[in-house]
C-alpha cells in the first residue's frame, strides 16, 4: 500500500492533491459537497 496514491484522486482525473473528506491535515474536498464517507458524497464530489 502506498500512502502517497489516492485512488479516488486518480479517478478524478486530478491526482495533484490527496481527495478525502477527512484530510487529517492534508488533502482537498469540493467545496458543498458534505464531508463524509459515503457514495452519495463521492458521487457529488
């Protein structure tokens, strides 16, 4: 496992930034779209 890849970033298309809606200190969430760990959240973002 690599720390540094992030899966949902890459199916983005946008693998510059770490996606999560948790970032622990880093990392990217659209803006509106809530934070949490579901397929609706991920399908919004």
């Amino acid at each position: 496992m690599d720390p540094a890849y992030n899966c949902f970033a890459w199916a983005a298309g946008d693998a510059s930034i770490y996606w999560d809606p948790f970032p622990r200190g880093r990392g990217w969430w659209p803006v509106g779209v809530p934070r949490e760990r579901t397929l609706p959240a991920y399908l919004a973002a």
